[in-house]
C-alpha cells in the first residue's frame, strides 16, 4: 500500500491524500490551497498524482470546508466520475459551498478581464477559473451520503466508518480498513478535528481503536484556547460599552461555523441575563444558508444548543433575531445608528456585506467591531486587529474611530492539549503517524509533543507529494 499527501503539508490548505491499494486508487479530501500569492499556481498545479485521475475509484471527504473539497469540480473536469461519498450534512453544505467558489471566481475573472479592456491591454494572462457554477453544480450530482457510524464498503477490499469530528456541521474523522493480501491495515484520518465543550455541536467522538496509520491535524498543535468563560466576558464587556456608547456592534464571521457560534453565545448570555435584550441581524446570504442548514440537523447539535434553540422561540424579546435576505434590507441596516449587533461576512473582511457594514461604522467612535476569527496576513480583518488608524474599502479611504475588540476563545479547531486527549483515544502508538494541516512550526512542535508527552515513536512530518510504502 501507498500513501501520497498531496497537500496540507507544512501549511493549513489543500488537504489531499491518495491511497493506492492493490488496484484501488482512492483520495481522502481534495481541497483548495488558499490565502497568499502562491495559491492560485499551486491550485493549477495540484491533482497532478501520476495516474490518470479517471483511474481514481472513489473520494472520502471529511468535510464540507473548501480547503478539503474545493477542488472537488477541478477533479471532475480532469475526468473523476467516481462516487464522493460525505455526510449527509456535508452535503448540503457543499450544495451552496461549491457553486459559491465557483461564483468568486468567475466574477474574479470578469473584474480581470474588465480591468483589462479599460486599459488598453489584451485580455492574455488573465487566469481563468478554475471551474465554473455549472461545473460545480454537476459535480455535486458524485456526492453520496454517508451517516457516521455506519460501515460502507467503498470497494472490495475498502471499508470506511465516519465519525463525528465537532469541528463543523457535518464533518467527521474516518476510519478506513484496507483488506485484500495478508493482514487488513487500519488507516485514521483525523480531517479537522473541534473543540471539546464548545457550544453548538458536539464534541470529536474518542478513538478507541489501534491503527496501522494515522494523519492528524495540527492547525493549533502548538497553542492553548483562551477557556469560554473568558470569551463570554469579553464579548460582554465590547456589548455594554458598545451600548453606553449608543453605537453598533459589528462581528465580522465565517458564515459556516463560526456565525452559528456566535448567535448561540449572544443567546445564552441573554438567557442568563448578562445581557440586556438584544437586536442581532446576519446579514450575509451564505450565512443564513449554513443556519438554515444546521437548523434543520437537529440531530447533530448538542442537547445544550436545542434546548437554547427552543428558550430563544419562546422569548423573541429577549433576543430578536432577524436574517436579512435581500440587498435592499441590508442597505436599509446602514441607516441603523446604534443598538445593533450585526454578523456578517466575510470573516476576513475581504469581501461581502461586511465591508459596507464598516465603511459606515468604523469611522463612528460610538461604534465597535468584534474580531472573533483568525485573520490572515494581508487582509483589511488583519490590518484592524493590527490597530490600523485609516484603512481603504472599495478604494476609499475610511478612519478607523471605532473600538476593535479581538476575541481569542472561539475556535474550530482543538488545541494541542485537546488533540493530544484525542490521540490517547489510541490503546497503542500507530505504527506510522504523519502530522499535517498546520504551519509548518505549529506541526513540528505537535509532533514532539506527541513524541514526548505519548512517547510515539515513529511520528512524521511530510512534504508536499511525499509518497510513502505502508
Ligand atoms: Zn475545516
């Protein structure tokens, strides 16, 4: 057996990894390399496996995140048409995901060529994108569902099981067995795994089983998270000084995840009358979608967030929530002066309905923004956390007069001290550990922790399309 990793090596996007047994061929996600000038080429680049990818039986996706799937359609338009199997959750997920990457990047491509012709200068050189909506819709028509817990036999010699992973709706870590000659092999991939005791979803299901080989995410293998209670209080304090001050409050979010966290934060704080009642609005599409969608999973929430669910249906007053659906609505919350709290995407600040939201608050003194997600380097998200004074939004400059509060405690990712719980799931070392999904400083110094404190002695680090003979 062979295992290649393809991705997410030394850095936190474009998880991809093939399984070649026997005659199988399988991947194990087939993400979106993201974020930096280099990302575009290494998109252009990947998928490049040294096989035809027609010769690709069958997918196994962790999770609907587009640094996991985002280049799902790509493989499709190289020839894939095997089964995607996903959670039933990821897969409605991807159902607004996908189309939405490939919608970006046309409209990328547009503004390019545009760019272009009003310059005097051909249209040569402009990236196309890497799929279209359309190719994106038609790849959706591979996914099968899977529920967790159930044994799939994803060829003859392939059995998979998804586990709940609680990192968001739907994803799951996998637990793959290899049979054919000999021996059968146990494989576990982590995808990404959440944080235990966080609101909303449930915590990663343990491990209880031994494997030949494991793949474990390491995004924080480095870091502790600041305890829940202390986020709540600073999302208090920027609430209260944001309402003495007769301002806004203005949460930048990731509309999957992250958005759904936060509007179960704010509830269960007026709930437990830290918070006088509340006006919240989401205002971004993609949100309201990713809500619609955990909504209707009760099953997958934790008993805490259904019985919040039905406190909040029956005390409207205390916290109104509204989603706002059209444009005009949204234009219409400009005029709002002060008592609003509005979420909205995208997390970064790059692009959506939340860069009208600061152009009008962020030169107000009264008002606040709350940076409640990581913020990449280069992004307008980045630069308010770094205290910038004046920023530019739509190409013009606007003063930044408004507090920025940074709140560190809300992650969809375990901790080092979280994911090392996780691995003692395992009643002996895997023969073979590979630490991937983290920078590459963050999963080195994972790896000694695992070394050190489980004392497994064979733990690596990938390369990028390192191949290896299990
Ligand atoms: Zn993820």
């Amino acid at each position: 057996m062979r295992l290649g990793i393809f991705g997410a090596a030394g850095e936190v996007t474009g998880s991809c990894t093939l399984v070649e047994t026997g005659r199988i061929r399988f991947l194990v996600d087939c993400g979106m390399f993201q974020g930096g000038p280099e990302a575009r080429g290494k998109n252009l680049r990947a998928l490049n496996f040294g096989c035809n990818v027609r010769e690709i039986d069958f997918v196994l996706l962790t999770h609907a995140h587009i640094d996991h799937s985002g280049l799902l359609p790509r493989l499709a338009v190289l020839g894939f048409r095997g089964p995607i199997y996903a959670t039933p959750a990821t897969i409605a997920l991807l159902e607004v995901l996908l189309p939405d990457s490939a919608h970006i990047q046309e409209k990328e491509n547009e503004w390019q060529l545009r760019h272009r012709h009003r310059r005097g200068k051909s249209e040569r050189g402009v990236p196309a994108p890497l799929y279209t909506v359309a190719e994106a819709l038609s790849v959706l028509k591979l996914l099968r569902p899977v529920a967790y817990r159930e044994t799939l036999a994803a060829a003859e010699t392939v059995e998979v099981c998804f586990h709940d992973a609680g990192h968001i709706l739907g994803s799951a870590w996998l637990e793959v067995t290899v049979g054919g000659e000999g021996r059968p092999r146990r494989l576990v991939f982590s995808g990404d795994l959440g944080m235990p005791g966080r609101p909303v979803l449930c915590d990663p299901e343990p491990v209880m089983a031994e494997a030949d080989v494991l793949l474990i995410e390491s995004t924080y293998g480095d870091r502790r998270h600041r305890s829940l209670p202390e986020t709540e209080d600073e999302i208090v304090a920027a609430l209260e000084r944001t309402r003495a001050a007769q301002g806004n409050l203005i949460i930048p979010s990731f509309a999957v995840g992250r958005t759904q966290e936060i509007i179960y934060l704010l509830a269960d704080l007026a709930r437990r009358k830290r918070l006088a009642p509340l006006e919240v609005y989401v205002d971004s599409p993609m949100a309201n979608a990713a809500t619609r969608i955990t909504l209707a999973h009760p099953e997958l929430l934790d008993p805490e967030t259904r019985e919040l669910i039905s406190w909040q249906q029956a005390h409207p007053e205390k916290m109104k929530l509204e989603f706002v659906a059209d444009a005009e609505c949204s234009k219409a919350l400009n005029e709002v002066r002060s008592g609003a709290v509005i979420i909205s995407a995208s997390g970064m600040c790059e692009a959506g309905r939340i860069k009208y939201h600061l152009r009008e608050n962020l030169p107000r003194s009264e008002c606040s923004v709350l940076i409640a997600g990581f913020q990449a380097a280069g992004t307008l998200g980045r630069r308010l956390v770094d205290g910038a004074r004046l920023v530019r939004i739509f190409g013009e400059p606007v003063p930044v007069r408004a507090r920025i509060y940074t709140v560190g405690g809300l992650s969809a990712h375990a901790d080092q001290a979280a994911l090392l719980g996780w691995l003692r799931g395992f009643r002996k070392a895997p023969r073979q550990s590979f630490v991937v999904h983290g920078e590459a400083a963050a999963s080195a110094n994972f790896a000694a922790a695992i070394h050190d404190q489980l004392g497994w002695p064979d733990v690596r680090l990938p390369h990028p399309g390192e191949q290896f003979a299990i």
